[in-house]
C-alpha cells in the first residue's frame, strides 16, 4: 500500500493538511510508536513542544499479513470518537482531524499517560489510584452509554447513529474471538499442556455454550447504545497525581450493541488482573482488584440514574423501566465479563496479566481464571439475580481461591 505512512513521509504528509500543518511549527520529532496488530501509530512533535498523534490503519494484521482488515474501521473510530467526545469529552482523546481518503486520524498526544494494564502488572499492592480510574470509566460507560442510545438522543437521531455506526467486519471478530472460539475446538485456541484440560472442562459445560449463545445473539441483535466495543485495561490511558486523567482510546471495535457489553469487558480484565495477583501471592491486592467491578458499577449506576431526568419521551420511560434497563445491563456484563476472561486465556489475543507470568504461575493463574470465567458466564443462567454490585468478589473470588 503506497499511502502507508512512516517516520520520513509524516512531514510531508502534515505540511500536506491544512488542518494539521496549522496545528504544528517546525517538526523535529516523528516517533513510530503502535504496538498493537491492526494500526500504525506516530507521535510528532514541533519545536514548541507542541505535538499530535497520527493513527493510520493497517489493511491487514501486523503479526499475520495473510489476514486482511478493512480499513473502513478508520471511520468508524472517528464516529466513535466523535459521538462519545461530544458528551464525555474528558475521557477520551480528543479527534482533532479525519483523513477518509488515506485512513488517518489526528489525535490529541497523551504521552503523558501510561497504559493502565501496564500500570496494573507493575503494582504490589492496591493503589487508590486504581479506584479512581475504575470510577472514571463507569462515569464514562453510563454517559455514552446513555448519550447514544433512545433514551439520551431519541427515536430518529438514535436509528441515524445506529445506521452510521455499523460495523460489520469487526463485529464479526468479536463474534468469533469472544463469543465463539474459546468454546469449541478452534485453530486459534492455544493453551499451556498443563491447562488443557482446564479449558475442556469450561468448554465442555452445555450450560457455558448455551450462556455464551444468547449473549452472541444479544450482542447480535441489539443496538441499545453506542459501545467503545473493546473496553479493556489495554485500551485505557491513565495519569495519576494531581491531575489525574483517564481516556478510553481504540474505538474502532465501537457499533451499537448492549449497554452491559463494555462493562463486561472491563471486569473481565479486573479479573484477569486478579488471577495475576494471586499467582503472585497477593490476595489482598486480588480482592482489591476484583472489588473495582464494584467501584465501577457504583459510578455507572450513579450517572445512569443522574441522566434519567433527562430521557426522551418520559411518557412511558417510566422510572420501572429505569430499573430494567440497570437491571439488563448488569445481567449482560456478568455473562460478557466471564467470556472476555476465557477467550484472553484461551484464545488468538492474549494478556500480559497472565502471559508474562513465569510458566508454574501462568498454568496456575490460566486456570483459576478459567474456573472463575465458568462460574461469571453461567452465573445468571443459573439462577444469579441483578443487581450485585459486588458479583466479581462474590462469584469470582473463589474460584481464584480467595
């Protein structure tokens, strides 16, 4: 692809956008910086200091080029972004600019801030810190989940976002890597030979299967809110001190789905960073962590209910239809949170939180993980009943042997 951009053609290409070349002097710093497999990712930096992220996508996954991606998730990003900026702007970055024509977008730079999961692996104890980010991104899930969906915009404006927003190709990743794969016999399934038969014991329960469907068909199916779509720790930025700051970045998985769906993503990823913990032998950190899926529902709730006055069409959204709209959503997280924990043990992208464990802690962490993803994805098949605030530490705690 000739338009790919590198560390010598992003001058040029800026000097090329007016939008951009206002935005920057002379540029002396052009750093590529992605890590992840679908995007290329620079930072560029003037003489002032000044500076702006460019991302560009990938037509095909960095670590399997025989893979191709559309490249169109550029633009769904960018209605993300813009969608979840326009009324939740302090937690995520800012879009400063969209290229259709060659993928890109211009970023706000946050150099400043770290990767949460990487913040998350380097801890030895619980970290307030950690307790801020986890209610920021309640904060956050509860207003662009309401934002975007009927209630906050309405029935035209909501059937509008809900036809912008699709996307198609990386829904069906999702589909596949999350809610499909880790419960059957599937290439991309890897696991250590000592947790083999850990993941035929999850994949051999009808009850895990049957759970894992309807929330595929849910995830299918309704287009209540517009989701950031691939809300873990890895996608999350953070800034602690004075002025704390925490950003969901990596939109471009974001369609209208269940409101429950973000949420499950991340206290699947509070979990993992459990499993972590105690294959370490700090089970006071572990309950700590598995406690921020009560920290953020806590947030969630709360903005949720601080909307509502707010709805459209009070008519019939009556405040019983409040509590089942809270009450869905949790239902939902607790099953998605389960599923995100067995395909990032199980399946084609893995985490660190366990994968740079030496391997005697990782076979154990894989396998707490897997009987505590068993119990969350079944819990309310089986009988568990919305909403618990605390369900990590009360379904997932022992089976992590807390």
């Amino acid at each position: 692809m000739t338009d790919l951009l590198d560390v010598e053609s992003v001058p040029a290409y800026i000097a090329s956008v007016p939008e951009l070349a206002s935005r920057l002097g002379t540029i002396t710093e052009v750093r590529e910086v992605g890590d992840g497999n679908l995007n290329l990712v620079f930072v560029v930096r003037d003489a002032d200091a000044r500076a702006l992220v460019l991302k560009q996508s990938l037509p095909y996954v960095r670590t399997d080029p025989s893979w191709p991606m559309t490249r169109e998730r550029s633009s769904r990003e960018a209605n993300v972004l813009a969608a979840h900026q326009a009324i939740d702007a302090a937690h995520v970055p800012a879009l400063l600019f969209y290229d259709q024509s060659r993928y890109v977008l211009a970023l706000e730079d946050l150099s400043d801030h770290r990767v949460w999961r990487t913040v998350l692996n380097e801890r030895t104890e619980a970290s307030a810190d950690d307790v801020h980010a986890a209610t920021a991104l309640g904060e956050y899930i509860a207003n662009v989940g309401f934002g975007t969906s009927v209630l906050g915009l309405g029935s035209a404006a909501h059937k509008r976002g809900v036809a912008t927003a699709i996307n198609p190709e990386l829904c069906e990743i999702t589909e596949d890597l999350v809610l499909t794969e880790p419960f059957v016999d599937h290439a991309h399934n890897v696991v250590h030979p000592d947790n083999v038969a850990d993941v035929a014991e999850l994949a051999g329960d009808p009850d895990v299967r049957h759970a894992a469907g309807l929330a595929k068909l849910a995830f299918m199916t309704r287009a209540e809110s517009l989701l950031h779509g691939d809300l873990h720790t890895g996608s999350v930025f953070v800034r602690f001190g004075a002025e704390p700051s925490v950003r969901a970045f990596d939109s471009e998985f974001g369609f209208y789905g269940p409101l429950g769906f973000d949420l499950g993503m991340l206290w699947g990823n509070y979990v993992l960073a459990a499993a972590r913990a105690t294959a370490q032998g700090q089970n006071a950190r572990a309950a700590a962590l598995l406690d921020l899926g009560r920290v953020t529902w806590d947030a969630f709730e709360a903005t949720y209910r601080h909307r509502w006055p707010s709805r459209q069409d009070p008519r019939v959204y009556e405040d019983a239809v409040l509590e089942a709209v809270l009450r869905q959503a949790w239902t939902d997280a607790v099953t998605y949170a389960g599923a995100e924990v067995a395909r990032r043990v199980i399946g084609f992208a893995k985490v660190a939180d366990i994968e740079t464990l030496p391997e005697a802690e990782r076979v154990q962490a894989a396998r707490r993980a897997l009987r505590a993803a068993r119990k969350l994805i079944t819990h309310t098949l089986h009988g568990g009943t919305a909403p618990g605030p605390a369900v990590l530490t009360d379904v997932a705690a022992p089976a992590l042997g807390l």
